[in-house]
C-alpha cells in the first residue's frame, strides 16, 4: 500500500471552548459524544449508510464498572473496540441524543473487548481495515513548566514506513492551548476526498456545537436516570 499521509485541521479557540463546556449541559453530553455525532453524520453523508461500523480507541483509564483498581498503574491500556452506529436523519438535537444513548449502551465502556476476541473462537471479524477514532483529551497549558512545554516543530515520521496503519482511516483529536486539532492518517490513494471529508466533519461539528451552545432548554434521554 502507498504511504501514509496526515492531514490536520483545527477549530477556532471559542468553538473549542464550547465544545468543552457549554455545548455539553443541554443534552447531558460529554465531548466525545458530540464528537462521534459529528462523525457518524458525516459518514452517513459520504457512504449513503444508515448505519456504519467505528473503531473507537480510547486510553482504557476511564471509571470502570468493575472498579479495578489502577492507582498503582502509570501509562494508557488502550481499549480498541468495534461500535455499530445508527445513523439518525433527524434534526441536530435528535441526532446528538441518539448517538448518546447508542454510546452508553456499550458495556463498560469498550473495556473487556480485547479480551473477549481472543477468548471467543467465534466472534464476527467486523472489518478488516476499520474507521478508527480517537479522543486524546485535553492538554492544559499547567503541562508547561520550567521544564517541559509543547512544540511545534516536525519531527519526522513517528512509525516506520514499513509498519503500515491498520486502518481505512484513523483520525486522531485532541484539544491543546485551548484549541481542538483532528489529524487524519490515511492511505495516500485519493487525498483529495480525505481532506474533503475531514473538512466535512468539522464544518458538522462546528454546526452540533453552535446548536448546542444556544440551546436554551435541557432535554433528557433514558440514561440520564
């Protein structure tokens, strides 16, 4: 396969601040659950699907069900795992409390996933080549100090050419110095198309986020009891 390439875009300081803060009391979100419901519409529009297969990654730290205790732990675990999501065709508040709820019906949040492939002979391969995406979190700028801080500048290639991505697409957020980055690696076939749909999500996002914020009343949805 031809080599990987990264393409990034960022949202403006205030959309970040939003997307943070406000954007989240109407609906009782969290930022990752607007995120995916830009994601989730964005592909419906590019693929013409009702529902399209995501590989989330997350850092497998978060609250867990099982209470596990971590606190003698450093470094992420990385839960990979496989989320089916329906694609709604209504408004933009119906399309954020449908993506909320399908989220928070994942049990324990993707963590035991990993697990139960090895575990069950015949669990469904669901793509070979996933979507993949991922929320870093947020970088506060109290990581700079006398010692460390944030850089710019390139630093090459991180992986190996010969270690090819193992996914269509992989898209990677995060939020530093108060502002939110995606970057989308990819097979370098038709790059075009990738920076249209990255543009594509983020002109989405940016629509969930405004609708968010000057949405005056809170709806509820069944997991918020």
């Amino acid at each position: 396969m031809n080599q990987s390439v990264v393409t990034q875009e960022i949202l403006k300081q205030e959309e970040t601040n939003m997307l943070l803060t406000s954007a989240n009391i109407p609906y009782s979100t969290s930022p990752l659950e607007l995120m995916i419901t830009a994601l989730a519409s964005t592909l419906g529009t590019f693929t013409e699907k009702e529902e399209v297969v995501v590989e989330l990654e997350g850092h497998g730290r978060s609250d867990s069900e099982n209470k596990i205790d971590i606190s003698r732990t450093v470094g992420w675990f990385t839960t990979l795992y496989p989320v089916k999501l329906r694609i709604h065709k209504g408004n933009l508040g119906e399309q954020v409390k449908s993506i909320k709820e399908q989220l928070r019906k994942i049990p324990n949040k993707g963590v035991g996933y990993g697990v139960l492939k090895y575990i069950e002979q015949e669990i469904e391969d669901y793509n070979r080549l996933p979507i993949r995406f991922n929320y870093l979190g947020e970088f506060s700028s109290s990581m700079h100090n006398d010692y460390f801080s944030f850089s710019d500048k390139v630093i090459g290639e991180d992986i190996a050419i010969e270690n090819d991505i193992t996914a269509k697409l992989e898209i990677n957020n995060w939020v530093i110095n108060g502002t939110f980055h995606c970057s989308i690696r990819h097979f370098a076939q038709d790059k075009n198309k990738v920076e249209a749909f990255l543009n594509a999500f983020l002109e989405q996002l940016s629509k969930i986020i405004n609708h968010c914020h000057n949405k005056t009343e809170k709806d509820f949805t069944p997991s918020d009891f």
